[in-house]
C-alpha cells in the first residue's frame, strides 16, 4: 500500500510539473526494476530495463497438428526400425500406453537420452504427399532469446519450412527453409546464417544443412538465434548493449525476434535416397522427440514479471500501463501518448512512464487515503473538498481572508503556502500521507 501511494504521488508530481514548471522530467529512469547485484565495489543497486526473465516457452504452448489424424496408432500400424529401415516390427498403438506416441510427448521432459517422441503415420499412401503441420500457439506475443531446436528421432525431413505469426495465426511467414537441395525444393540458393550480415540479418534463406537422412548423430535442426544476435553483440554475446540498442530503434528487427505462434511444415519425409522405396513405405514417417523454444513475454518493457494463470500467460504490467502486453495506459493516466519503454539510454533505460490525465487530476482531487483535505475540509464522492466557511481551494488549503486582503497575523488563521501551484500540491501531497516504509 505504501509503495502503490508513493507511485501514485509520483506520477501526481510528474504531470504537475511537467504541465506548470520547465523543469526536465527526473523520474525517466526503471527505478521499479532495479535489483541489487554483487561487484568487486560490493553490493550495489543495478538498473535495468522492466523484462520478464527469459524461460522455457514450451511450458505454456497449446499443439495443434493439421491433418488431426496424422498420430500414428489409430488404427494400430507397424513401421520400420529407424536404425534399421528392413526391420519393419514395430508396432504403433494409440490405445496401449506403452506404443503410443501422441503430440504432447514432443514436450515432455526426457533428459539427456530421450526414448519418448510424436509419430506421424507412415507414407502408406504414397504418391500422395505426406505433410504435416504443427503449429505451437501461446495466446501471447513472446520474444524469442535461444535458438529454437527441433530433435527428431526420424530421419530429419527432406523438406520442411519453419513459419512465424505475429497475429496469433490469421497470417503466416516463412522464418526458415529446410531442404536437402534448395534449389530443387524451394527454388532459392542453399545459405547458412553464417553468409549473412548485420545488414542482411533479416534475410529469409534455406539451408540444407539441417536434411540428411537419419543417423545417430543427425537428429536435430536449429532455427538460429543467437546467431544473428551475434551480428551486433559479438560471437559470445558479450555486448548486449549494442544489440538492445538497435532493437531499441529498429522496429523490424524487434519484430523478427517476436511472435504469437510458430509453425512446423513438414512437407517430405527423410527420403536418403533418390527414389522412394515403395516396396517398404513403413519406413517413411515423421517423428520428433523435443521441441526447445526459449523464450520471454513481450512486455513492452514495462514488467518484470509475467504470469501463467487460467492457461493465459500475462504481463505483470508497472509503470501505470495495462493490457496483455502493457501496450496501453490505465484509466486516467493518459496524460501523454503510450509508449513502450526503452533500452536507451544504456545501461539504465527509459521507463516512458503513463502520467496521469490533466483531467482526472481535476476530476479526482481527494480520497480517504492519499489526497487529504486541509483544515478540517471533507472529501465528497472523492471528487471535491467541501470547505468549512474560514477556507478555500482545491484542497481547503486557502484561508479566504486572503482573497479578501484582511488577514491579520492575530486572525487565527495560518499564512498561506508560497510558491507555484505544482509546490503546494506537492507540499499538500508530501505532507497528508502516510510515513514511506521499505
């Protein structure tokens, strides 16, 4: 309660005197976010943008495959070792526990040696395509921080695109191509993230270095991350000032990092060889054992904190901010236009606080606990201060005999507070609430 009403005070005092005095804005900084570090000089306070931690995103998705038949085991089937491609006894069952493989054991935890995994029907019905969409969903815009693998215990796909939302799934982009010939399958050159540049770190490629058939120690394709944060913050990351300083003012490259819902096209099962061996079809399937995204809640950078309630994620949003990703100000502090807080400038950040309306200032001029009316005034509905007869003014601080001109010094009546009408509300204000305590 005693820091809600010390915000409140001050962003009462940043409005007053932003509106009535020229003097600079002093509350810019993430005074709320700040958190004691440990350094050679000792323990000290360290400022630092309002961000959620970054944490494993898989926690929270909801999986949906397209067809949503495509599980293998209902009805049972067999398919081929995946080690071996002859030895075709293996059985898939959706309805023993022990043979099923269902979605959600991509997400499962597993260790270092995974032995459970989602597996799509196998190729039965070749000519006709085998494809498969998995679209991960959060119901919240999120930033990616790692990279996001894909562990597959098939053959890794012959053909796959990883896709992006920002609008929770009504459109779609491409953020990476998977092929074993690009050119062939997509009509695009075969690039890795290492031919790119900060200036063509945005660029859509395929890669074909993630699509040979199966084997022990090919299991797993990346969509890389870190590489591109490495373009501006060097190959260990060491200088991430430099990188939020340019998410900070380019907007496309913040939106690259952000999404709402990703999804995983598989469009051609690990073939390894030219042609399609259609004398032993139950070796052509898909599965995927682990699925890592890591990631944060977008919070505009206005909450440290995001919460998982209802099976809805949510920024804990500060900086008299609102909505599911602090993207508005409250009611009555919309005192200027909303903006996301900033990384700039570095290291401590601008917060761009909501300030209260110049209205709701008017309108709202007492309550019981922060604006107390002087000399024995009251507050009414919490709109105004009903005077005694010896007083006037938003908060009765005025004796009327000073309008007047006939106050004495023996008049009973104390001398008015000087000063600019944003001191007195601030003295007012400094001087009814209760003691601060941290």
């Amino acid at each position: 309660m005693y820091l809600s009403r010390f915000l409140s005070i001050h962003a009462l005092w940043v409005t007053v005197s932003s509106v009535m005095q020229p003097y600079p804005l002093v509350w810019g900084h993430y005074d709320v976010c700040k958190t004691q570090i440990y350094t050679e000089e000792g323990k000290v306070w360290d400022y630092m943008a309002c961000q959620p931690e970054s944490t494993d995103m898989t926690k929270y998705l909801k999986v949906k495959l397209d067809p949503p038949d495509i599980t293998c085991g209902d009805p049972p089937e067999a398919f081929c070792a995946m080690g071996n491609p002859y030895m075709c006894n293996n059985e898939c069952d959706a309805s023993t526990p022990e043979l099923a493989h269902p979605p959600e054991l991509m997400f499962d935890f597993e260790g270092r040696h995974p032995s459970t995994f989602w597996q799509s029907a196998t190729w039965k019905e070749y000519p006709k395509p085998l494809q498969v969409n998995i679209t991960l969903s959060w119901s919240k815009t999120i930033e990616l921080t790692d990279n996001i693998v894909i562990t597959f215990e098939s053959g890794r796909p012959d053909q796959m695109i990883l896709e992006k939302s920002l609008d929770y799934g009504r459109t779609w982009q491409p953020y990476q191509y998977y092929a074993t010939d690009c050119l062939d399958a997509f009509h695009m050159d075969p690039k890795s993230v290492k031919d790119l540049s900060q200036h063509s770190v945005l660029e859509i490629i395929c890669t074909e270095e993630y699509s040979t058939g199966y084997s022990t120690n090919s299991k797993i394709i990346h969509f890389e991350i870190k590489d591109r944060f490495a373009f501006f913050a060097g190959p260990r990351l060491r200088n991430m000032a430099s990188l939020y300083g340019q998410l900070d003012t380019t907007k496309k490259l913040r939106d690259f990092f952000t999404v709402t819902d990703l999804r995983i096209r598989l469009l051609r099962p690990a073939v390894g060889e030219i042609f399609v061996d259609e004398l032993h079809l139950a070796r052509y399937f898909y599965a995927i054992s682990d699925i890592k995204v890591r990631g944060r809640c977008k919070c505009n950078l206005h909450a440290t904190v995001c919460v998982y309630d209802n099976s809805k994620l949510t920024c804990e949003c500060e900086h008299n901010t609102t909505g599911p990703d602090c993207g508005k100000c409250k009611k009555n502090y919309q005192g200027r236009p909303w903006s996301p807080g900033s990384y700039l400038p570095i290291p401590k950040g601008t917060a761009n606080t909501c300030i209260p309306s110049i209205s709701s200032i008017g309108t709202n001029v007492c309550d019981n606990e922060l604006l107390h009316c002087q000399n024995g005034g009251t507050c009414h509905n919490n709109v105004r201060c009903l005077c005694p007869a010896a007083y006037t003014g938003i908060l009765c601080e005025k004796p009327r005999c000073e309008e007047a001109g006939s106050c004495s010094s023996d008049s009973g009546q104390g001398a008015p507070l000087r000063g600019s009408p944003a001191l007195l509300l601030l003295t007012l204000l400094l001087g009814t609430a209760s003691p601060l305590v941290f």
